[in-house]
C-alpha cells in the first residue's frame, strides 16, 4: 500500500521534492468562504455565530459562552477513571513546560541599565476540534502551556463540547469555554461578539477551515501556526521491528485522510515488511477507512543506502513526528535539523508524545519545523525591553547618538539627545 521510493529510481528524488511542499495547502480555495464567515462574525456577533453553527456543524448551542456552572457539572459526568488519566496527563504537561519559564533580565553597564520583562497575555484561545475526532488531549496541550505561562483567562473554543473535554478544561486551567468550532470560532475569539470578549493569542489544530481563519486574522491576534495534516516520518534501520513501525505510521494514518505516514528504510526488505505489515493492522482498525485512504494518497516509503542519506531525506521534509527505530538514535538524530519532535529509539512510540510524555503535541507540520517551534510557554508572553541612562551615561553616548541620528537626516532624533545634554 506504500508508494516505495529506492535510491537510484527516476522517481526517488521527485517523490522527495513533492513531498518537501507539501505544506503549500490551498487555502485560496476556501479563502473567499472564509472571509464572508469571519465578516458576518464581525459584523452580527452572537447572531450570526448561531447561524453559522447550526449550518456547519448541525446544532445551533443554547449558550454560546457555557454558564461556569453548567460546564464544570458537566464536566463532573466524566468516569473517576477518566478523570485520573486527564490528571495524570496533564502533570506531566505541566512539569515539562513549567522548565520553559522564563523570568526575564536585568543588567548595568557604565550608566545603561538594559533588560527584558516578561508577561503572559492577557487572553488566550485555544481551539479544539469537534470533527471526525474529538481530543480532550489537545485541551491539554494547548491550554496547560498557557496556564503555565501565567494566562489570567483561557477560552476553549470547541463545537457541543463533551463531558470529557470539559473535564480536561478544568484539569488544564480553563476559564471559560465556547460553544462553538470552525471558521466562526477563530472569528469570535479574534474579533469578539456579545458573548465572548476578544483575545490577544490563538492556538490549536483545525481543518483547512480553521487555519484560513487563523492565517487571516493573524494580526489582529496573535497566532501559534498555520496547521496542516498530520504526519509521521519513521527512520527504521533492520532491527527494527516491522509490526511495530507499521503500529507507528498507522498511528498518525488514522488521523485523516490527508495525513502522511512517511517510512525510511536501509533495505527494501524492510520497507516491504513493513508495508505488509500496514496492510494487515490496517483491517484491525476502527477508524479503517480512514487511515487506508491516508496511507494511499501520502503514504510513502524512501530506501536509502545509508543512514546519512536517511538523515537527509528526513531534514528535507523538516516533519513534525520523527520517530527514529534505530540502534543509535542519538547520533542519527544529531544529522537531522529539522523535526517538530523526535522519538528516539525502538521502545518510544509516537503515541506517548500525544498523550502524556510532557512536551505539547501541538507541532509544526507541512516542513514548517524547518523554521517554527512546537507550543510552549513561550507563545503565550510578551516581552518588553526596558533601558534607564544616566545623565553621565548620556553624556558618554551623546556624540555616537546624535551622529547616528543625522546620518539618517533625523533633526529631531537628534535633538531629542542634545537637549538633554545641555
């Protein structure tokens, strides 16, 4: 069922280039869409969130903003059992991210006082989707990094939300919730309506839907990414077992059908192990159609000769899961730049990274890890830079000041250093 790619064959390194864009989705397509949805979010509020709810997701919500009340009842309905995995989970998410705080800085030099302050935002949404999947896990994810950070309030955006992603709000920190997904969401978080007051930062996966409208109202909030389908690249050198690689790349498969379950192999033994090892898991699954449909449109295998020439395709297509099935995944790892997360070993499934290992799985997909960093706490502050001089201080810089200044043809720059030196 993969597509099998071997070093040498005409269409190796085409597969690979194609593969390498796979994040230019086509959000021009639902672009005109999308507008006319964010605008009627602008323009009529409540109102037009109702009716855009109902027409998209088949239910117009009682509350658009759930009554606190009425949410942390519901969220009391989940299992005991329940509970205690979402608690478990969302621990380890805090004490990973807890080490990414940063408190800011402070230093002096010859009069100049220079540093840095640190401040959460003041609102934060996160998105959670309500479509073929629904991912109490991803409430974790994104609003536990958040609370982390310091966020005073955290809005989940999420269609008729469940008992148990309610729950997982609550164990996450949330303040409020809002009863409603897709492209009308991002536009009551971004813009506001009478129910829900506007927030400075945007955050979560959604369909192409959603991130249109995260890409256009980027500017007027802050935003995490633009996310596209899920994907999973796997490194296995002939050690590796087949049924558990395949267990791997059926992982992200069953995600969507646009999902990329991506293989790279030593042998084309192996790939083609591994590739009937896929076949056979594939009719285990529930969710079948969905993950075969994944791996027959984005599923590919690449045969390489060498290890470094695996370290290359997986830095070409910069993926957001690198799972490495090899005897050294360190030093593998060490020739690959670009992953959103990497899984290092044969004992370390990709699953642990979505569930409950600690570092959010909300990642850079589409090759975007070349250039953009998984959620932290670092997405929810902003930072302020401060600088005091001292009179002397001023004196000492004056001349390097007001000569910078009038290179540019500034008077006023330079005035504004000179008056005070008098």
């Amino acid at each position: 069922m993969l597509t099998i790619h071997e070093r040498g064959d005409a269409s190796y390194e085409q597969a690979l280039e194609a593969l390498s864009r796979r994040g230019e989705a086509d959000l021009e397509r639902v672009e005109p869409v999308v507008r006319d949805i964010l605008a009627q979010v602008r323009e009529r509020g409540d109102e037009a969130l109702c009716e855009l709810s109902e027409r998209f997701d088949g239910a117009r919500p009682e509350h658009v903003r759930l009554p606190d009340d009425l949410w942390h009842a519901r969220a009391a309905e989940v299992a005991p059992e329940v509970r205690a995995w979402l608690e478990q989970a969302a621990a380890r998410v805090r004490d990973y991210h807890e080490r990414q705080r940063d408190s800011g800085y402070m230093y002096e030099e010859r009069g100049v006082t220079l540093g840095q302050r640190v401040r959460p935002v003041r609102a934060a949404g996160v998105y959670a989707p309500g479509g073929k999947a629904r991912y109490p896990s991803t409430v974790l994810m994104t609003a536990v990094p958040a609370a982390v950070a310091g966020v005073p309030r955290i809005v989940l955006a999420t269609p008729r939300p469940t008992p148990d992603l309610l729950a997982a709000a609550e164990v996450a920190g949330v303040t409020e919730v809002i009863d409603a997904g897709g492209a009308q969401a991002i536009g009551a978080l971004a813009y506001g309506t009478e129910s829900v007051a506007r927030v400075d930062k945007v955050v979560g996966p959604g369909n192409i839907y959603v991130a249109c409208a995260k890409r256009l109202v980027y500017g007027v909030v802050d935003i995490d990414s633009i996310a596209g389908p899920s994907e999973i690249l796997v490194i296995a050198d002939d050690a590796a077992d087949p049924a558990v690689v395949a267990a791997d790349l059926l992982s992200q498969a069953e995600h969507d059908e646009a999902a990329y379950p991506l293989l790279v192999t030593l042998s084309r033994a192996q790939a083609d192990a591994v590739d009937a090892e896929v076949t056979r898991q594939l009719e285990l699954l529930p969710r079948r159609e969905i993950a075969r449909a994944s791996v027959e449109r984005g599923g590919f295998a690449f045969v390489c000769v060498d290890l470094e020439e695996a370290a290359r395709v997986a830095d070409t297509l910069a993926p957001e899961h690198l799972a490495l099935a090899v005897a050294d995944a360190d030093a593998l790892l060490e020739q690959i730049g670009a992953a959103g997360a990497a899984f290092l070993g044969y004992h370390t499934p990709e699953a642990a990274g979505d569930y409950a290992a600690g570092p959010s799985h909300v990642l850079p997909t589409g090759g975007a890890a070349r250039h953009a960093s998984p959620l932290g706490v670092y997405d929810f502050i902003v930072r302020t830079s401060l600088i005091r001089y001292t009179p002397e201080a001023l004196e000492a810089q004056g001349d390097l000041l007001e000569g910078l200044a009038r290179l540019e043809g500034l008077e006023a720059h330079a005035r504004a250093v000179a008056i005070r030196r008098r």
